[in-house]
C-alpha cells in the first residue's frame, strides 16, 4: 500500500484505510482494518451466494471473503468480469476477521473524528446503489473528492441469500 | 470467582463422584471396606474443605454423612437400600450447592434440615439395633468417629495424593483447545515445507525438514493424546443412572462395563454424553422386562446392561446393551402409523432392524404412558443427532427375547482426521474417511450409471445405489458430456449408503478442520474447510447433508418396495419400469427383465438389411421399436433428436434394445390378469392402470418381426 497520507487541518483526526471501487473513493476505520493483502487464491465455496466470494487461507487462518462490490451492489465495468481477484483488505468485525476484496488500495487519509453537520463532512451522493447507500457510516469531503466511510459492521453482517 | 474457591467445587465435584460410584459398589456388597473407605474419605475431604472455606451447609451435612458413614464402616450397622437412598440424596444435594457456588458464589439456600434429619435418624435407630451387639457402637463416639481408624486411611489417601500430584496437573481445556489449533497449524506449514524442501534439493535442507516432519508427527500424536480421555469419564454416572430409572419403573439392573479405558477425544466424548444417558435408559425402561416377567422367561431377576466400548479403524464404538425381550417391532410399526411417519404399506416392507431404526426418528416413542424416566418421544432422536453431528452414526439392533443392542460409533478426533481427497471440476473437496464405504470406478461408456426416473443409480453387486453428482449438487454445470472417466465413493450418511460421483481420485491426507464461519452458515453442505499441503483449501463435504440433498430415501424406498416385492410373496406386486412411448401413451416393462438402460447416439445405429443396430459391449444389439411392436402406431421421430433411449431386456440369454421416448420411473404393478399369451398385460402402478408389457412374447413376436425362427 502507498503510504500516501492526506492531512486535514485543525480539531482531532481519525485515520482511514482507503480503497477505491470503480471511481468511488471508500474508507474504512483503520483500528478495524487487520492488514491489507496482495490478491490471492480465493477457493470459492458453491451456493453461498453472490456475496461471498470464497474462503482464503492467511497464514493457516481460513477467512471468508466477501466481493465487496457485489455486496455495495456497485455495477462493473463492461470489460471486467467477476473478480475473484485483487487486493484484500482484512478487517475485524465482531463476527470475526473477514477479508473484502476491493478494486485498488489507496492510502491512510486523516479525517475529522467529530461526526455531525460541518464543513468537512456531506450528504451521500443521490446516485448510489441502495446497499452502498444503507452501509456508509459517513461521507467525508476531501478536495477534489468525497470519502465515502463504510460501516464494517453492516456490510459484514452475512446476507440471507 | 477467587481461584481456590473453584478448585474446591471441581475436587468437590469429583469426589461426589466416587461418592456416587462406591454407593453402587456398595450396595452389590453392603460390607465391602474398599468402597466404604473411599466414600468416606470423599465425604470427609467435602466436609473439611467446606469448613475451610466458611460453608457451614455443605460443612453440616457432609458431617451428618459423614457420622453415617462411620457408623456403616465400623460395621455398627449395614447398608441398606435406605442408607444408600439417602447417601445418594446427600451427594445430590451438595451438587446443588456446589452448582450455586459456582455461579453466584455461594452456597443454595434448599433447605437441608429434613435430609439431616433423616440421615442422624439412620444412624440413631440402626445404630439402636446393632448396639445389643456391638457395645463400642455407642451414639456419642459414633458422631465423632474413632481417630485410631481415620488416621490410617487418610495417611494413605494424602500419600496416594502427593504422588499423583507430582506427576499430574490440571489444565485449562482452553489451553488445550489452543494447542490443537496451534497443531494444525505446525502441521499445516510442516505440510508446505516438505514440498518446498523436495523442490529445493538442497541435502542440508532436507536432512531438517525430515527432522521436523518426525518431531511434527510425534508431536502430534502427544497433543491428540493431552485431549483424550478415557470413556469412563463419561460411563462413571451410568451405574447411578441406571439405578435411579430401575427404581423409577420398578426393576433390578445392574451395568458391567467392558473396555472402559477406551480412549477419545474430549469434545466427542463430551458429545456422546447425552446420547448415552438415552440409550441406558431406553435399555432399562423399555428393553429389561420387570422381575416377575423376566423369571418367568426362565431368566434371572435382575437384568444387566452391558457397556462397550472398543477402537475400530479411527473411530470408536460405543455399545449399550441389554438383556431385555428385544424390541417390539409391531409395536413400533403401530405407532409409526399412527404417528404418519408411513404407510402401512411402506411399513410392512421394511426389514424388522429397518423398523426397529424408526425408534431414532423425531418425536418417536412407543412408552403408552408418559413417565418420568422415558415416554415424551424426546430422547433417541437425540442419540442419532448428537452422533451424526459430529460425523458418527447410531444403530440399534435386536433379538427377540434375548436382548438390544445401541451401537453409536464416533470419530476419535474431530481435529485432525484422516480424509479423502477428490476433485470435482477444478476443485478439491475433503470425505471424511470415516463417512467412506469403497471407491467404485465407473466405466467409460457411462454404463455404470443408470437413470432411473431422473435418479442416477448404480448396481453395486446386484444392489441399487442411489448416486449423487457432486458437479450438480455444487450447482456447477452438470456433467454434459457422458463422462469420460468418473469415479463413486460410496459414503454411509444417514441410513442407506449411497455413491457420491466425483471426476477424480486424490487418495489420502490427514486433514486439520477448520470450521466454516457465519457467513456459510446457511451452506449445509460443507462440514468445514482444510488448508492443503500447497496452501490452497479444500471444503470438506458434511456427508449427511449431501444424502439428503439429493433426496436419497425416494430411492430407498423405490428399493424397499423391490424387496417387498420378493420378500411377501403373498402380495403379488411386481416392480416394472415406467416408459412413455409417446405424450401419454405409457407401458411398462418388468424390471428384472431390464438388463440396462442406454442412450445410444443416434449416429452408432446401423442399417444392417432391415435391422437397426448397435454394437455394444464387444456385441451386436439389435434394436427394436417399442411402440411398433405393440402395434401402436409410429411416433414420428423428432429430427433434431440425437440420441435413442433404449432400455436392453434380457429373456433366455438374449439381449433386445428396445427404442423408447423417455424413462420415466420405476413403479410397483399389482397384476390384474394373467394371460401370457397376449403382448400385455394389465396392471395397476401407482393408483393408475398401465400395460405391463409381456418380455417372452415380445421376444418371440420380436424375432419373428426380423425373421428369426422363435
């Protein structure tokens, strides 16, 4: 991962471990995030649903991992087909460590730890898909662009399929 | 909750249980000094303890225990049912403190008084009557036994204790359970490093790695052996057990245990506790007969129930039997009818075991009234489940008048176990060597695997066997091409073995389970996950999952008519095969005339003069039109039709294929008529009538069609 690091000014700050999925910027709190990982050989596990990508073995852990897009429902690329494939970003959730699968890994970005209405902080965006939009915890504004901060929690709880 | 606190209700607890034991012991041999010693060391430890820790319930009635025990020891009085009775609700009910202990940290307010009372009543009147006898027995010196005879056993007890507390400690399961995980994580990268060491080529390198590969084997083996325990951890509660459900119904038992140093690991035995619980007292309540009943059948007064417990092949057998009169298996016929489990006719097929297995169903129970002990149709479920939960199976079988047998047999280990490995698609799944039968190799022409009413079967010597594909089962696409070259594990899940059809065999591997997370909880069909020796995971297939997913028990029961059919002469039925000839127009052939079923490409029939045939098997086999040679008219073929169902009958040796639409199930026939002469007869399958067609006469209106002498 880049070590880029974005610093906001002025009042506390929290980190976010960022990634980016089509040309939407995300971010997750980083005292979630375990480590982040090249792509790796996923085993896919049939009749699980389209969310669930398959399982990875960590180091002799076996992680499940979710296909994040799939899960925030953010529509692929014509070209791309259904990646199995790209970086990991391991987090912990109180289910347990799960690994998501997102497009490219950004960075660690500072953002206001105050929540509420103030200049550092936007509405979501009117366009995004309806799980996206029931899994952003916050919606940060960096220039030139706006950080969306996903609830791990959410988007890691298993879906009925 | 303070440290030596809970030391003292896991040794409390302990002991209450030797107390438990040696009353049983004790009440074969009222003056047995052995028992009688170490019930009183038991209770003595419980009471001085108790004081020590400020507990002055525990410390009271373990005192008036006590007192009686003495009494009993110095042979001032002898055990009697009643002693023994309220020795036993003494022990109870330092449980029931000692379970409040742990929990909130103190003692439970149950007020003791009227057992106390009863316990010093014991001692007094007894003491009474033994007293003309015995003029040492006095009260006073009984309630604070005799220092000359305590010393010595308990000099003995603290030495006894002192060695084995050198050479034993106690620890944490927890610490253990890490360690197993840690195991399978050593042998995991063990794994890894003995394929990159074979690469490598390097004779240093090597040399280590075969050093670690032993140590990590060895090592193995001592933290698969830190988890086990022996099976009379667990059987140590039965005699009571069987005891308490004896006086309950009003019988005399008695439990003999063989092989009780039987070894497994904690969480299976941990696992089999409850079902065992069941069994024994399915066996006392339902299995021994009462006292008057058994000397009438020329038997002993006091039945028994013998425990099992043995290693076989990775796994380890469980076996509660009694000599009781068998399982009533009309009985159980009745109530499964009346419970809807079947039909009648579904039931008076079934083999008697096959009935008598009923008893493991749901909700099941042939007790007529609801008792204490046994009746509420809760119970043997629990045995199947439990067993199968953890990859075991429950049996039970039985000789009328002489006796039943529940045999529940478990994996050793759950952590680490020998699997097979196969691959179906691009994937590697893990079966649980001990959920597999045999490996069977289909041929390639597919010949192997019949379709029957859109079952896959297969004959395994002369037996139907229901096949699963595990492509489909996966939802993968299914196997469009006949496959060219599969092989059948035969898997024994619930009930009926069945073939599972995979494209390859890996052989074996000793495989660490991992749990699956929340996230494929709703995915039955893996029963875990295991990381290979290249670092990629294999799923392991939950065999019983995968039998019921594929709807075995419709082919069972296809099956069971077939042996009703041969095995109840008396009901004339024959099982025949279903075919259309076209839309609506069905006949059906009798099935043990149906060698094969075949789907030949419709490229391989040849024209030889009028004859249309095939080779097939090194042969020729001549193929007929079935509709045409029942004179019911010709089905325009479709063009685009590639292929040709053909079932192959057999009469006297010859082969004949015979063109059908489509298979379409197997049936049972009632006969109607009985003339031979005719191409059919008729008969009802399934509610409906249908022409059964005639095998000999078509055979020689068949050959005479071709212009063959018949």
């Amino acid at each position: 991962m880049s070590a880029e690091t974005r610093v906001v000014t002025g009042g506390p700050t929290r980190r976010l471990c960022t990634f980016t999925l089509g040309d939407l910027l995300l971010g997750a709190d980083i005292t979630a995030v375990e480590e982040a990982v090249r792509e790796r050989d996923i085993t896919a596990v049939p009749l699980a649903g389209p969310t669930m990508a398959g399982v990875l073995n960590l180091r002799g852990r076996i992680l499940s991992v979710i296909d994040l897009r799939t899960r925030l429902g953010i529509q692929r690329d014509i070209d791309m087909p259904r990646s199995t494939n790209g970086p990991h970003l391991v987090v912990r959730t109180s289910t347990g460590s799960v690994s998501l699968i997102v497009d490219r890994l950004v960075g660690v970005i500072d953002v206001a730890a105050e929540s509420g209405a103030n200049e550092s902080h936007a509405p979501a965006p009117p366009h995004l898909p309806d799980q996206l939009r029931d899994a952003i915890s916050m919606v940060h504004r960096l220039s030139p662009q706006l950080l969306i901060e996903i609830d791990l929690e959410r988007v890691c709880t298993p879906v009925a399929v | 909750m303070d440290e030596l606190l809970h030391e003292f209700v896991v040794e409390s607890t302990e002991n209450l249980q030797t107390i438990d034991e040696q009353l049983m012991v004790l009440e074969r041999d009222p003056e047995d000094p052995d028992a009688l010693g170490a019930i009183f060391r038991a209770m003595h430890t419980i009471k001085g303890t108790a004081g020590f820790f400020d507990l002055p319930r525990i410390e009271r009635l373990a005192h008036g225990a006590e007192t009686l025990l003495g009494k009993l020891r110095d042979g001032a009085i002898i055990a009697s049912v009643s002693h023994i009775t309220a020795l036993l609700i003494v022990a109870d009910t330092l449980r029931s403190h000692l379970s409040s202990i742990e929990t909130t940290e103190s003692e439970s307010d149950i007020d003791s008084q009227a057992l106390l009372d009863t316990v010093l009543q014991l001692c007094e009147q007894q003491a009474d009557a033994a007293a003309p006898n015995d003029a040492s027995a006095s009260p006073q010196l009984a309630v604070v036994p005799p220092p000359t005879t305590t010393v010595a056993p308990d000099r003995n007890e603290a030495s006894d204790r002192n060695t084995s507390s050198d050479t034993t400690i106690r620890v944490d399961t927890g610490v253990l359970d890490d360690l197993m995980t840690l195991m399978g994580e050593l042998v995991l990268a063990r794994n890894e490093l003995v394929q990159t060491a074979a690469r490598m080529n390097d004779t240093g390198l090597s040399a280590c790695t075969q050093r670690i590969n032993h140590v990590t084997s060895d090592l193995r083996s001592r933290v698969v052996k830190t988890r086990m325990r022996p099976v009379r951890a667990v059987w140590a509660a039965i005699p009571r057990l069987a005891r308490d459900t004896a006086v309950a119904c009003g019988k005399q038992v008695s439990v003999r245990m063989i092989g009780e140093d039987t070894e497994l690991d904690k969480t299976v035995l941990e696992a089999i506790k409850d079902p065992l619980t069941h069994c024994v007292r399915n066996s006392v309540d339902h299995g021994i007969e009462d006292p008057e009943a058994r000397l009438a059948a020329g038997k002993s007064a006091e039945g028994t129930v013998t425990l099992r417990a043995r290693h076989d092949n990775g796994n380890v057998v469980v076996e509660i039997s009694d000599d009781g009169a068998g399982i009533n298996v009309e009985g159980v016929r009745a109530k499964a009818l009346e419970q809807g489990l079947f039909t009648e006719t579904a039931l008076a097929a079934m083999s008697d075991r096959h009935v008598a297995n009923l008893i493991f169903a749901p909700g099941f129970s042939t007790a007529a009234t609801v008792t204490n002990v046994s009746g509420r149709g809760v119970g043997m479920d629990v045995v199947r489940t439990n067993a199968e939960r953890i990859g075991g199976t429950a049996d039970v079988s039985f000789v009328p008048g002489q006796g039943t047998t529940f045999t529940i047999t478990v994996p050793l280990t759950l952590a680490i176990i020998p699997a097979l490995i196969v691959v179906s698609g691009e994937d590697r799944f893990a079966i649980p060597q001990a959920s597999v039968l045999e490996v069977v190799r289909a041929t390639a022409d597919g010949s192997d695997i019949e379709n029957l009413g859109g079952a896959l079967v297969h004959r395994l010597r002369g037996a139907l066997v229901a096949l699963v594909d595990l492509r489909s089962s996966l939802n993968a696409q299914p196997t469009a091409t006949p496959p060219g070259r599969t092989q059948i594990v035969i898997l024994r899940g619930t009930g009926v073995p069945f073939g599972l059809i995979v494209d390859e065999i890996l052989g074996n591997e000793e495989i660490v389970v991992r749990p699956l997370d929340v996230h494929y909880a709703n995915v039955d069909l893996f029963a875990g996950a295991t990381v290979m020796g290249d670092g990629k995971i294999a799923l392991i297939l939950d065999v019983t999952a995968l039998g019921a997913n594929a709807s075995v028990p419709e082919i069972e029961s296809a099956a069971n008519e077939q042996e009703r059919a041969s095995s109840h002469s008396d009901e004339p039925t024959v099982p025949v095969l279903v075919v259309e000839l076209d839309r609506d127009d069905r006949v059906a052939l009798p099935l043990h005339s149906v060698a094969r079923l075949e789907k030949f490409q419709l490229d391989d029939v040849e024209l030889t003069g009028m004859e249309r045939v095939v080779q097939y098997r090194d042969d020729i086999l001549q193929l007929l039109n079935l509709s045409d040679l029942l004179g019911r008219g010709s089905v325009p073929s479709d063009p685009d039709c590639r292929f040709v169902v053909t079932a192959v009958v057999l009469h006297e040796g010859r082969e004949l294929g015979l063109e059908v639409e489509r298979i379409v199930e197997v049936a049972e026939a009632h006969s109607v008529d009985h003339n031979r002469n005719t191409s059919t007869q008729t008969a009802i399958a399934n509610g409906s009538v249908i022409d059964v067609v005639t095998i000999e006469n078509l055979f020689n209106r068949g050959l005479r069609i071709l212009g063959v002498a018949a």
